[in-house]
C-alpha cells in the first residue's frame, strides 16, 4: 500500500536536488522517513546509498533491489560489483557528484530500465561489453552456448559414423570460420574469437544498432579485424555476403524462439527497452529457427555444426521437422540441459554428402 511521500520527497529533494522524478516514481516505506537526518553536514556512504536505494525500489516493487542498488553505487565507484569494493570504499562518504551520479542511474531503474542498459555495459564470459537499447541484451544461460562451442571444438572423442570418416583431418591452419546469425551486442561471436584465437568469423543482425554495437565492442577487444560484421537479415533470399571466407564450419545462433502467446509475460523491462524482434520467433517459436537450418544447407561444410539455444519445447520440434525435410541434410546430434535442467541447446550436424 502506498504511503504519503511528503516528508520523505522533501528529504530527497534535499539529498538529490536535481532530481525531476521523485513525485511520479517514489512509493517510499515509513522506515526511509527515519534513515537519515536532515542535517547539512550528513555524509552518505555507499553503504547508506545501497540500503537507502534498496527500499526505494522495493517500494516501487522494482526487481532484484538489492543487487539494483548495489551495482549501481559499484559502478559510480569505479567497481563491478558490490563484493570486490575495499572497505574503505563502502565507508567513505560519497562526493556531491557521486551522489547525483547515483540519483540519475537510479532514476532510470527505477523507470524499469534493465540494470545493463543503466549502466551502458555488461559482463559475458570474460569479457566486458558495451550495453545500448534497443539491442537485446545477452542472458547467463547464453554463456553455456559458447562453453559448449568450446568444448566441442577441442573434443577428441571419436564421433559417431553419422558424420564424415575423414573429419580428423588436420585443421585449417587459418582456424574454423564461424557465423554468428543474430549477433546484438557480440557478445557470443566475440567469445568465440576470444577463445578460438585462430578463428575468423561473420556476425550478422537485421537490427542496425545491434551491427553498430557489435562493431563498436569489437574494436573495444581489438578483434574487428577477425570478424565481419553485416546488416543483414537471415529470412532474405540472398545468402551469398555470407562466404567472405568460403564455406562456414560452424554456424551459432540465439535466434528470436519465444512464442507468440508468450510474449504478453515478458517484465515489463523487456516490453519497454530490448527489441522484441530479436524475442518472438512466431506462434510456434520456429520462424527464424526454420530459416537458419534453410541456409545452413547451401553455407556450412559438410559435418559442420550448428549451435542453437532455443524453447525447452523445440528440440523434439526441430528433430521432426529436419526429418520431413531429409533434402537439407542435417540431423540432431545432441541436446543440452541449461543450468536450470531444461532443454536449452542444440547441437545440429550437417551429413558428408555422397557423390
């Protein structure tokens, strides 16, 4: 139940003069009218802000306060997160320009902002990324994608006779080529060049600013020079800008899988900032889905893979409608758990095509 905010909008007016959004935001607790004095000579530490902000957005009943508030003031001190700051830091009283850093960074969450987009970057695998709206922003279980990439890049067990006799060959010396369909921020294509450092790739987003915004991060890693980056859209009929480097060995992609009856749940955090485009994958999940494994079979070597994070309810999905589509090739080698234990990614092949 909201509760009158007239002594405590004063208060803040005094804390965060600048602050235009307290009377249309703030649903504060009795218990705020009683954290600080209203004295001019008030010092206010991290910790006082991370608390003080805490209850501001449980008021306004904003998600995951706490560690709202906490990344906030971290990031105002130059820290990533609230457990890697000195003590000295949490102690210290915050300037008059920290302080109104924290109100607008604050202002904008408490506008349901995601926590990335308020403060303009993230954390994916070991790297940091720059974070804009409305490109979508790269969720942890994605992470498992790129580890599983990884790992079956460097698994030398031996592959079932499904695939190709002679796939042990010695490598390309120049690496795997990699395509990335719906790259947003970069966050999976740059992981892989990262972590495959004899790898080149191709990143590719119908979104301008997600191509901007994988540039943009790719000159930040200083690995533009291993990835070309497109403004294209899979579900054209051209497919050739793909072969910059030849035929693809690998193909990864979060596509857009969330089906339409599905969308209305999304928080309100995805409604208002992240390009829906790069969510909805029509009424059963599989628009984008069907295009991918399409092009897949003009593009990717043969026994190449394709990566895919998709609904718990596509796998059995995609295994029935591969197998009423037998011209193109490709079969479902594995699918992967999420660290939550549902059915999150596939693992594609692509046959040895006799001649």
């Amino acid at each position: 139940m909201k509760v009158p905010i007239s002594a405590l909008y004063g208060k803040l007016l005094y804390l965060f003069p600048h602050h235009r959004l307290l009377s249309s935001l703030l649903n504060p607790c009795p218990r705020l009218l009683r954290q600080y004095s209203c004295s001019k000579t008030e010092l206010v530490t991290a910790a006082d802000l991370i608390s003080y902000w805490k209850d501001v957005f449980e008021a306004n009943e904003i998600p995951e306060a706490q560690a709202s508030s906490e990344y906030i003031v971290s990031h105002v001190l130059g820290a990533k997160t609230f457990q890697s700051l000195s003590a000295s830091s949490i102690s210290t009283p915050l300037s008059v320009k920290q302080r109104d850093q924290v109100q607008q960074l604050c202002a904008k969450r408490l506008q349901r902002m995601p926590i990335q987009y308020v403060l303009g970057e993230w954390d994916f695998q070991d790297l940091t990324l720059k974070m804009k709206p409305p490109v979508f922003i790269p969720r942890p279980e994605t992470e498992e994608l790129v580890s599983l990439v990884v790992d079956d890049k460097y698994n030398k067990k031996k592959l079932s006779s499904a695939c190709c006799r002679d796939l042990w060959q010695p490598p390309d010396p120049l690496g795997p080529v990699i395509l990335e369909i719906g790259c947003g921020s970069g966050a999976i294509v740059l992981s892989l060049l990262r972590k495959l450092p004899q790898s080149r790739a191709i990143a590719i987003d119908k979104l301008e600013d997600a191509v901007n915004l994988t540039k943009e991060n790719a000159e930040r890693l200083q690995l533009q020079k291993r990835v070309k980056i497109l403004h294209h859209d899979v579900s054209s009929s051209s497919w050739k800008c793909l072969l910059h480097w030849g035929l693809v060995d690998i193909i990864v992609s979060n596509p857009p899988y969330i089906l339409h009856e599905d969308m209305s749940h999304l928080a309100p955090e995805i409604h208002r900032y992240e390009d829906l485009g790069a969510l909805e994958g029509g009424h059963d999940g599989m628009n984008i889905i069907k295009e991918i494994l399409n092009i897949a079979s003009y593009i990717l070597k043969d026994c190449g893979s394709i990566f895919l994070e998709v609904d718990p309810r596509h796998p059995e999905m995609v295994k029935n409608w591969l197998h009423s589509h037998p011209d193109l090739s490709l079969f479902v080698s594995a699918a992967h758990k999420d660290f939550c234990g549902k059915p999150r990614f596939l693992h594609i092949r692509k046959y040895e095509r006799r001649s």
